[in-house]
C-alpha cells in the first residue's frame, strides 16, 4: 500500500509529539529526579522533599502526559478524517 501525503503528514505529527512527549517523560523521570537531591535537601511530612517529588510529582506529570496525547490525537484523528466511528 503507497502511502499518500496524507498519511505522511498525519505521521509526522504524530511521531513530532510522540518524541516532545518522550522528551518530558524523560526529563521528568531521570533528570529532574537526579537533580533534585541536591536542590531540594529539606523534608516534607517527614519526607526529603526530592523523594516525595519524584514519587507523587512525577505521577501527576504522567498523568497530564497521557491526558494530552489521547486530547492531541482526537483531534488529530477527526481532522485527518481517522476517528472511530467515522467512515470514509
């Protein structure tokens, strides 16, 4: 099957987001955790802080991650025609 220029296009955003996404993730999971040990040495509700941000903050910015893609590529899906439910 030849992809049209369509396809291509729908693609390329999608791979765009999908890698910005996996850019945030990883930031948030390996750099911000890292980092935080030395910035943030205090403790909160008898926690160090670092601990208690990189168990629930990075929680919360998965959260908002999967909530964007799945908001982006519904849109994205009825623009290029491609939603569920929808026939060509």
């Amino acid at each position: 099957m030849q992809l049209t220029d369509k396809h291509r296009e729908y693609w390329s955003r999608n791979l765009r987001l999908t890698a910005v996404l996996l850019a945030i993730w990883f930031v948030v999971t390996f750099v911000v955790g890292y980092l935080a040990r030395d910035a943030f040495s205090f403790n909160f509700l008898g926690w160090p802080f670092a601990f208690w941000m990189g168990a629930q903050g990075s929680l919360v910015v998965y959260v908002v991650i999967i909530w964007y893609y799945a908001r982006y590529m519904n849109k994205l899906d009825q623009e290029y025609g491609v939603a569920e439910g929808e026939e060509e």
